[in-house]
C-alpha cells in the first residue's frame, strides 16, 4: 500500500488479525490465520452495524465492513443487550485454552456463530465443535452462518441441562456463577474450560479450569463481563461469597462429594467449591 492511499479490505482484515494474534499471548500462529480466514461480517448480518460503546450504540456511516475489524462490540440484539463479544478478549480466552488439531470443543453461548467458526478453524484437521445456543433464533442464524463449514454441530438448547460429549475444550460465552458440574464431568483429562466467572456484582472474571490427573486446576486470568448464562447464574447456589481478592486467588475447583469444603474454600457451591490451594 502506497502513502495516502486506502488500504484494502483484505488489508484491513490482515492488520485485525495480527492485533488479535497479539491480543491472545500465543505463540500459535495458526491463531492469527484463523482471524485473517472467518469474515466477521458474514455473522453480523446486513450494515450499518451498531457499535457498542459504553452501554450506547453508534451506527457504523456505511456497511463497509472494514468498520468492524477493530476492537469493537457488535450489538447483535439490542434490547437484550446481546452483542458479539470483544474480539480481544476473545483472542485472550482463544489463546489461553489453545485449541488444537483433533479436539473436541463444546461452544456455549454461540451468538451467530463467528467465535464457533474461529474455534472450528483450530480443531482442524479432525476436531469437532458442538455449538450450543439457547435463543431459538440465534441457534438459527448460527446454523446458517456455519453451513460451508465442517466438523460442527449446532444444538437449539441449555447447555447447563444438556448431556454433553466427552470434551477437550468447553468454551463459554456467557457469564456463570458457577459452572454445572456435567461441564466438569465432561472434560476429559488435560481438557478446559474457560468462563466468565461472575460469581456477584463486584466480580466478573475470566476463569480457566483443568482436569489434570489429580482434580480440577483454576486460574482467574483477566477481567471478563458477559450476559448471565441461562441456567448458572443462580446467586442462591452459594453458601460462602467470594471476595474479590478472594475470587483472584483461586487455585482449584472441588466436586464436594469427592471433598468437603475446608478452610481453603474461598467459594463454595452447592455441587462444587473453590480453593486457594492447588489440588
């Protein structure tokens, strides 16, 4: 590209990709081909887009969709406050479960499917993504939207009462209090989870969870918001409230009928509880 002139659509999107390569802390570098290769604009539906920023939305002056490849919210519902995500954080929570080839990933909370694509760019060759959606109409359009692509398979349903696969990878876009043990269960060994904990109003963080040979290993990575998760955002499901500190101290995860909580527990749930000591 010369000076003064208009970069490229192609351009732009390749300039994106290198910020979310950078934005994940991988060294992967299948990470920033994926997000050269899916076109956001084909899961955000006709322009003018509206853009998120600060609870309000600013319409993009055309449907040139070279206004969407920056670090923007995508509002994809307005009057539920549904939008597509920050690509950054996206990009963070991509790199710190790093999907790889073969792997079986479970995407909860799939919006219209631009993150599930980017994951199923990552399991191949050979994986499989299960993308679940709740909203009828979302689980609509992501079926739509993933039509030429392979190895995934779009649920209409709760993901926090479904039997799931076997899984190395779940993946959750939308705020948990607490994760439903059948996610823990489903995880096979050295499989993640990772999830916007948002165990009360003060805390919203993005939690990774591995089954190691010994239990459940936790890490509390960065701050995450997300819309409440359908079916896990039920404050009454825990007896002790974490702290913030707390919530960032996190270590393990427990299933309280392999062990009872004791004075490691910095949250503990009805199924399950949080430790500050590694397991």
């Amino acid at each position: 590209m010369t000076a003064g002139s208009r970069a490229s659509l192609d351009e732009v999107r390749a300039h994106y990709a290198k910020m979310m390569a950078a934005a994940s802390n991988s060294t992967d570098g299948r990470l920033e081909r994926a997000f050269n290769m899916v076109k956001r604009e084909a899961f955000m539906g006709p322009g003018p887009w509206q853009i998120v920023v600060n609870r309000r939305c600013i319409e993009t002056p055309g449907d040139d969709p070279a206004f969407l490849y920056q670090n923007v919210l995508v509002a994809l519902d307005r009057t539920r406050g549904i939008n597509n995500g920050e690509p950054f954080l996206h990009a963070a929570f991509i790199g710190a479960v790093a999907p790889r080839p073969g792997e079986t990933a479970i995407h909860v909370g799939t919006g219209t499917g631009y993150y599930t694509a980017l994951l199923s760019t990552l399991v191949a060759p050979g994986g499989h993504v299960h993308a679940i959606e709740i909203d009828r109409a979302l689980a609509k359009r992501t079926r739509e939207n993933l039509a030429s692509f392979e190895g995934i398979s779009v649920i209409h349903g709760d993901a926090t009462s479904l039997e799931l696969p076997d899984a190395d990878l779940i993946y959750v876009s939308a705020g948990v209090v607490v994760p439903p043990m059948s996610w823990l269960q489903a995880l096979r060994p050295g499989g993640r989870i990772i999830m916007p904990w948002q165990a009360n109003d003060r805390i919203g963080l993005a939690v990774r969870i591995t089954r190691t040979k010994w239990g459940y290993d936790a890490r509390a990575l960065m701050p995450a918001y997300f819309i409440p998760c359908v079916g896990a955002s039920d404050p009454a499901e825990c007896s002790k409230v974490p702290t913030v500190a707390g919530a960032w101290s996190i270590r393990s995860v427990w299933l309280t009928r392999d062990r009872a909580p004791d004075d490691t527990a910095v949250a503990i749930y009805r199924d399950m509880w949080f430790s500050d000591a590694f397991a």
